[in-house]
C-alpha cells in the first residue's frame, strides 16, 4: 500500500511507538509448528534460514547466532584477533592487536574488540556524515591492526571501494599471524551489518562486500527474530566448509556433535574440541526468521514509500537527513535519522519531549561511544572526535516501521514539522 499523500488527517491525538515489531500471523503459525514439531533449540529451521539467508546476500554460507554481538565477536575469534582468540587453526591472537572502528555508533561495534582481548581503536566520522572519516582511518592503521569494522549505520552501506582501496594499499603494514590471515593477505574487513540486512552497495549485496558480515535480527531491526543474528562472510580460496564447522564449534561449547547430530541412532558421544561458547540460535527463533524472510520484500518497499514521504517534506525545510538512495548503494532502511541546524543538545531534549507530549515516541542514534563512561576510563574522550560530537549533539530519529500507517506518517509528519519550524527560525 503505498502513502496516501492527500489524507486528511485525524486531529486526535495518536500514541505512536518508535519501533515495534512486525509479526503477523504468519510467524506466530511457524512458531506455533515448530513447538508442536517436539524440535525447539538449533535444528532444521535455523539450517533452512542460514541457507536463506546464504543464497540473498550472495555470501560464501552463513551462521544464524543469538546476536550481532555474537557473530562480530565469533568473526574475530575466526580470525584469531585478540591474545583470547584462538583462531580457526588454533593459534592465539596477541593484546597488541588493534581493531579499527568509528566513535559514532552503538557499543556493540567496539565491545567486541574487548571481549577478545584486542585494543580498540575509534575514528572519528566525517565532518556532516555519520560514516567514518577514510583520511583518519589510513592514519590509525599500524602494524598491529587486524581489522577494520566498518558501521553501516541506519542500513546505508559505508563506502567499501574506499574502505578496500585502504586495506590493500596498507599490505605492508600487515602481519598475519595464523593461516586465515594469510588467505585474506591483508586488514580483515567485519563489517558491523546489524541494520542492513537488504541493502546493496554498487549492486552488490550487504553480506557479500566484506569480509565477514554481521546482522541482527534484534526486535526492533527491520528483520527480526526476536533476538538473534547472522554471520556471512566472502573469502576467496577459504575453505567455506571448515568457517562453517569452527563456527559451530565456538556458538556450542566446542562440541563436535550438535543436538540435532546426536538424536541419529546411538550416536550420543561427542568430544569437546574446546572450552568455548554458546551463542547459538534456536529453531523457535529460526522460525520468525523464515516467516519474516517470506515477507521482507514487501517489508522493504513500505520502508521505502515511509523514508520518501519524510524526505519529501524535511528536505525543503532544511531539516538535515541520510541519503537512503542513491546511484551507489540502496539502504534497507532501518533509521530515519534527521539533523535540525542551529540545535543543541538542551533544544534537541526540548523537541524529542515536545514530540512526546503529541504521542510521538523519538529516540536519538547515537550517544557516541567517548561519551560513555565504559570507554571514558579506556582514555577516549569526545573533545577528540569533535564531528561525532557536532552530529549527536542535533540528532532526532523519527519513528520507521512497517506498522505504520499512512495517517501516522502523516500525523508524525505533522507534529515534527510544527515543532521543529519554532527551532529552524
């Protein structure tokens, strides 16, 4: 259905929330078929969307997991960054690995870099864009530097052909330190994807540009499985058959054997390979995710007709927001994310409550990560990343789901625009 642009709309007021899920009845029947199937941890439905999922994006294979954070965290322990990764060969990392990402983005896209014990490295965004400035990227690579994590923040893809042209002309920099490493030949590129799963960059799909790829499948991303995500990656000459095996092993407590794998008749043994982790996904979740797969299409265009509409009224008033489509890449849409000029963060809280007290619920993408005390007591500061600062500091993102409707497009459109213009003059 596409955006009614001459609806009179309703004065009453509307209580609008920012981003609930979309789950029809479709994927209450699949999860409703998957508990009267007997099978609900990891099994034929998580198998039946990583395969989905693998054949889309166009990847080398895919692993369904409990989240991002998971498949960003198991992409670096693959490539053995960290003195607490092992690596697919069983090589240990070193804490004098450096991860490369931006300092305008959610804590996800940085933890990980901790949790495998690698020093993380923040770049600043460029001046008036949230992606990350490539001049500053060069510059902190070193001779540590394992990875870069590139954020393709809202669902809009980072520029890669400028991300790769950095990598590749920093080879000599570069000192692998187990075999995956040396297959790649250069900086591993992990792309943080946790918004853009369905979206393209100069026609090539998210999930098949980078290195490895990393999705979430969170409740409020436009694709959802509650919780959940998915790790894809492209290789050459990797062996996509031994990624896909130590990435079982990692997500099931190094198990040589998973559940499913142990119910063939008198197989029960199983060997630990390693005292690893758990962060697999179940076949309940698997479930909504082949449902929401079935649906996504459409899901994507009505995301598209809500972003037009907005763009189509906010542009002429000089209200500042992301380039969704364009020549080189199409978003998936997943934050409609707007800069109101001459606003600072005092005035920003004013009209995110203003909106509030209409029934619109805002939010604010993001707090940048030197702002946080977590990474305060790491040495960053946010006098450091001053364009970071300049971009959260008027920030506001409108709601954008597929359970709105045309009226609350426009009711939303309406109650921003009225508040906004008082701040404009």
């Amino acid at each position: 259905m596409g955006l009614n642009k001459d609806h009179i709309l309703n004065k009453k007021k509307m209580n609008i929330p920012f981003s609930p899920p979309d789950i029809s009845e479709k994927e209450i029947n699949e999860v409703i078929d998957t508990l009267r199937s007997g099978w609900i941890t990891t099994g034929p439905k998580v198998k039946k969307l990583e395969a989905l999922i693998t054949d889309y994006v166009g990847a080398d294979n895919c692993v369904c997991l409990n989240s991002q954070t998971a498949a960003g965290e198991m992409s670096l322990r693959l490539l053995g960054i960290g003195k607490d990764s092992c690596g697919i060969d069983g090589k240990y990392g070193s804490e004098k690995d450096e991860v490369i990402t931006c300092a305008y983005t959610y804590t996800a896209s940085a933890s990980v870099i901790c949790h495998v014990g690698a020093k993380p490295v923040l770049v600043d965004c460029q001046e008036g864009k949230l992606e990350m400035d490539y001049n500053a990227l060069a510059q902190a690579v070193n001779e540590h530097t394992k990875a870069i994590i590139p954020v393709d923040l809202g669902g809009i893809p980072c520029d890669y052909d400028k991300i790769f042209e950095i990598v590749n002309g920093k080879k000599n920099f570069f000192h692998p330190s187990n075999r995956l490493q040396e297959i790649i030949g250069r900086i591993a590129v992990v792309e943080d994807s946790a918004h853009a799963l369905g979206a393209s960059y100069k026609g090539k799909m998210i999930g098949s540009v980078a290195d490895f790829s990393n999705f979430s499948f969170h409740a409020v991303k436009n694709f959802t499985t509650g919780e959940g995500g998915a790790l894809t990656w492209k290789i050459e000459k990797a062996d996509r058959k031994e990624i896909y095996h130590q990435l079982q092993l990692f997500s099931l407590h190094g198990q040589s054997k998973d559940a499913l794998a142990k119910t063939t008749l008198g197989a029960w043994e199983y060997d630990i390979v390693g005292p690893w982790y758990k962060c697999n996904m179940p076949d309940i979740m698997g479930a909504i995710g082949l449902a929401q797969f079935d649906r996504y299409p459409e899901l994507l265009k009505r995301r598209r007709e809500i972003i037009e509409r907005y763009d189509s009224k906010l542009k002429p008033l000089g209200v500042k927001v992301l380039p969704h489509f364009t020549k080189e890449h199409i978003s998936s849409g997943h934050l409609y994310i707007t800069r109101i000029p001459g606003v600072d963060q005092k005035k920003r809280q004013e009209i995110i409550e203003k909106l509030a007290e209409e029934g619109v619920s805002a939010n604010v993408h993001y707090k940048p990560l030197p702002m946080h005390t977590a990474y305060k007591r790491m040495g960053f500061q946010i006098e450091d990343y001053p364009n970071s600062y300049k971009m959260y500091e008027n920030e506001v993102s409108l709601p954008l789901h597929t359970k709105l409707t045309d009226e609350e497009v426009e009711y939303i459109l309406e109650k921003f625009i009225g508040i906004v213009k008082y701040y404009l003059k």
